[in-house]
C-alpha cells in the first residue's frame, strides 16, 4: 500500500522538469528480400505520422494538458515523428499523479507543455543478409510543473509493439517553497517498475539501475516472449524446416540480447 504523500506547499510556480525518454524496439525475422520490403511498409503504415499523432494526443490527456498546435511528418524513405505544442490543464483537488501506481493502458512525436515537451521518431530497418527486421521509436515525454510524464508509460509500451524497453527518468532542477527551503523533487519514486502494471512486469525480464542521490531512474525490459511465430514476418513456423527454425529462432534471440544489454556479442566459436 502506497504512502500518502503530503503536497509541498510552493513559493510561485513549479521549477521542476520531470524527463520521462525511452526506447522501443521491436524485432522480427522476414526470409526474403520481398518480405523485408513488406515488413518496412508495414511499420510505415502501422506508426505513420498520423497515428503517432493519435497515440501522442491521448499521451497529452492521460498527464492533464491541451493541445495547443500539432507539426508531424512522414519521411522517405521511412520513419515519421509528430510535435505537439500543448499547455497545461488547471489541476483540482490534490496533487495528481502523486503516488507510485501504474498510468491507464490503450484500449512517435515531440509535444510542449509550457517549458515541456514529448517525442516520438521512429526508425524502421532490415538487415539484407540474415533476415533480421528491427524498428525502433524513441520518444521523451518532458513536463514542467505539477504534472508527471510516468502515468503516460503503460499507455505507450502498449501502444507500441515491444520486445525491448529501455527507459530513463529524471527530475532536473528545483523549485521552492513558502518558507524559502529548496526541493528537488516533488514526489516518492523508488522505481520506473512501480508505474507498470502486473501484467506488464510479468511479461518482462526487467533490470533497473538507479541513482537515486541525482533523481535519476534506469529501467530495462526484455520481454519473456517463446512463440517463434510471432517473431515471423510473412511466414510461420510451419513452413518451415526444424533445421531453419533453430537458426531463425538462434539470431533473434542474438538479436533481443545484443538491444538488451546495448553490446556486441562475441561469434560462437
């Protein structure tokens, strides 16, 4: 059960700014050269500029702001990002998004909120030679003031296809209150894990690195994921032979660890 926590009493305006950034990725493998053309059309459709417009504007009412003005853009010969300049909304009552709990779930993009912003670009690819197709998103959802980026987590991670997450979060500055006394920052976290439901934390292999002296927060997921089929692009497991499933099955898992722990892994001998 979560602590209450008393709302500090501030001098002005809330100097704080609360960086929620992470990295999406998702990873599959399509046999031919055809099929990776697909696959890269496909994401292009799937996160074109216009949806990410449409996940970022839920992202602006799940942390209690308005749209101002929206800029968005769909490349050649792939990828998208979205700018959304919205204000913040009066806030009632006590200080919302106070308390470690997980934000709402569904059922990429740069945003301003006064001083603030979110983002999102996405960065679609596929190896020529072994068949591996990886798409990245990255984006930071960035707030000044009372309102907090970690209730908009769960939404995205289930708003986008993810097989690895790494995410960081930091409050930088400070702000004051009545009395003069500096605060650097405005409430309890111990980890980005205790904004994710169960389910989410179920799914996922996760490892957290935090500084907790600096405000600064480092989680990293991998999800737990065995079904090779939905790993597949164009194709399924049955067509295919036990031999190409164990090499398939082999440089995807090399693939999820090497996006993981962000190195190399030596050849197998």
């Amino acid at each position: 059960m979560n602590k209450p926590f008393n709302k500090i009493k501030l001098h002005g305006f809330n100097n704080l700014t609360k960086s929620l950034s992470f990295s999406i990725y998702d990873i599959c493998y399509a046999k031919t050269e055809q099929q990776r053309k697909e696959y890269i059309e496909y994401i292009d459709e799937q996160y074109s500029a216009e949806r990410l417009t449409d996940i970022l504007k839920e992202v602006v009412d799940i942390i209690g702001a308005n749209v101002l003005n929206i800029a968005r853009q769909d490349y050649d010969p792939q990828g998208a990002s979205v700018t959304i300049l919205v204000s913040e909304e009066p806030v009632e009552g006590t200080m919302p998004h106070s308390q470690e709990t997980p934000g709402p779930l569904p059922d990429s993009v740069v945003a301003h909120l006064d001083k603030s912003h979110i983002c999102v670009h996405t960065y679609p690819e596929a190896h020529p030679h072994d068949g591996i197709c990886t798409f990245r998103a990255d984006i930071e959802v960035s707030t000044c003031g009372i309102i907090s980026p970690l209730k908009a987590l769960n939404f995205l991670i289930h708003s986008l296809e993810s097989d690895v997450v790494t995410i960081d979060y930091r409050v930088r500055g400070f702000t004051r209150d009545v009395n003069g006394v500096k605060h650097y920052i405005d409430h309890p976290i111990h980890s980005i894990q205790n904004f994710m439901t169960e389910d989410t934390k179920d799914a996922y292999q996760m490892v957290d690195v935090n500084v907790y002296q600096e405000n600064l927060f480092h989680t990293k997921m991998m999800l737990k994921e065995t079904d090779l089929n939905t790993y597949l692009f164009g194709i399924t497991t049955d067509e295919l032979t036990d031999e190409e499933e164990v090499e398939i099955r082999t440089k995807l898992n090399r693939e999820i660890q090497e996006v993981f722990y962000g190195r190399n892994l030596p050849d197998p001998e």
